[in-house]
C-alpha cells in the first residue's frame, strides 16, 4: 500500500481566527504587564508611604498607548482580511 503524502490533508491557513486568537493573547499579555507594573508600583518601602500616582505618575499612560497601538494593529489587519475573503 503506498503511503499517504502528508502535505495533501494539511488544512489551508485561515488568517481570520489567527488574527483573533492573536487579539486575545495580546489582551491577555496587556493585563499581566499592566498587574506586574501595578504590583511593583504598589510595593511601598518602609517609612515612605506615598500614592502609587505618586510613585509611577506615567504608568497609566504607558498602558492606554500599549494597548491601543497594539489593538489598533490587530483590528487593521483583521479588516484588510475581510477584503481577502
């Protein structure tokens, strides 16, 4: 019995789950930075208690740029997908 070529069963790549499934992870990437950078931000040293605004004054604008720029860039490639289909 011959043997089957492996290549011939392989499914086609479908650029539109891919990129939702990229969507996601990079949710779900965004959230554990954002809570590391909180946690260490929240980490008050003996005799300085100050307010975490105080302590990392930018860190809420490094995560909306981070998160926007990377939505942004998903949610493009998603719509160019669309005009693929």
């Amino acid at each position: 019995m011959p043997e089957e070529d492996p290549k011939r069963f392989r499914l086609p790549f479908r650029p539109k789950p891919f990129l939702f499934r990229l969507l996601g992870a990079v949710f779900l990437a965004e959230f554990l930075v954002i809570g590391y950078s909180i946690y260490r931000c929240g980490q008050v040293e003996p005799g300085e208690p100050t307010l975490l605004v105080e302590r990392c004054p930018k860190i809420g604008d490094r995560t909306q740029e981070m998160f926007t720029l990377a939505t942004a860039t998903i949610l493009s490639l998603l719509t160019d997908t669309g005009k693929m289909d």
